[in-house]
C-alpha cells in the first residue's frame, strides 16, 4: 500500500460517518479529521523518500510534483503549494500500467500526433518497446523533447545545492 492509500485509508476507516456512527460532534470531527489529514500528507511530503534522496544525493528540490494516478484534491493543491511546487499532470498516458502491448501504444501515439496538440506531456512506465518507435515518430513531426520547466519557461529546481556526504542513516 502506498504512503497516500495508507494516510487516506486509515483516516476513512477511523471516520465515524463510514463506520455509521451519528454523533453530535460529527462536523466538529470531520473539520479536525480534515485538519489533522493537512498535516499528515504535508508531513509525508516532506520526509518522502525520493525528496529527501534528491536532497541527499544531488542537492536540489524540486519545482513540480505530480499525483500518483492523476488523484489531487483542494488538500493536495493547498499541501503543494505550501512547499512551493506547481501539479504537473499528464495529457497523454500510454495506458501501459493498464496492460497496453507495444502495438496498442504505438498505435496510440500515431494517432495522438494525428491529432497535432500543440504540446504533449507523456506518462510512459514500462514502454521502451514502444518508444522505440514513438520517439523518431515524434521528431519526425518536430516535436522537440524538452524538461517541463522549459516548456512552462520556469526554473526546474527550487534550490539548487550540492550533495552531501552518505553516511549510514541513508537507508534504501
């Protein structure tokens, strides 16, 4: 189970409302439970794994994120933006986690540059077979490959430091 399935189940299963419980204080709880969720899922971003590897080992933070499963709320948007980074979300997904062959996304790709959006934010998982033949399709009909802060004219990072030294509380 995931970090946010984790934080959101276990708040759902302790909720009053979805055990069938009617109580008095039932707006007073869902008010503080909506509190206590901020503070859970800011605390959980800020100590994730990956932004504390990214700090560790390369020394920057980053300027985006980006929702697992395309899932963010008024919370999340609040969350982000209290750590300074902009949602980035996906407008084409190669639907592979959902089991897509190769043929099926590359067949999805041609008919995405069919359509010639004027720009294309990806999510690829396990796609090399298929990007093999996407990527010089894309080049062919001159998209150019660029990091998302450039596409949006924004700085990718930040804070930019050095890394520091391992030591043996790092742990994967």
């Amino acid at each position: 189970m995931d970090i946010w399935s984790h934080l959101i189940l276990g708040d759902m299963l302790t909720s009053p409302r979805l055990a069938g419980i009617n109580t008095v204080n039932e707006e007073m709880w869902r008010v503080e439970r909506q509190y206590l969720l901020t503070i859970r899922i800011a605390k959980a971003m800020l100590i994730h794994p990956s932004l504390k590897a990214l700090d560790r080992i390369i020394g920057v933070t980053s300027a985006f994120m980006r929702c697992s499963y395309s899932k963010f709320n008024d919370l999340v948007h609040q969350v982000s933006a209290a750590r300074g980074q902009s949602i980035i979300e996906w407008d084409f997904d190669s639907s592979d986690t959902l089991g897509h062959t190769a043929d099926q996304i590359k067949a999805d790709y041609a008919a995405l540059i069919q359509r010639q959006p004027n720009n294309i934010l990806m999510l690829n998982h396990e796609t090399k077979d298929a990007m093999y033949t996407a990527i010089p399709e894309l080049k062919k009909a001159e998209y150019k490959f660029v990091m998302v802060a450039e596409c949006l004219g924004m700085q990718p990072c930040q804070r930019v430091g050095g890394p520091q030294n391992p030591n043996p509380s790092w742990r994967c």
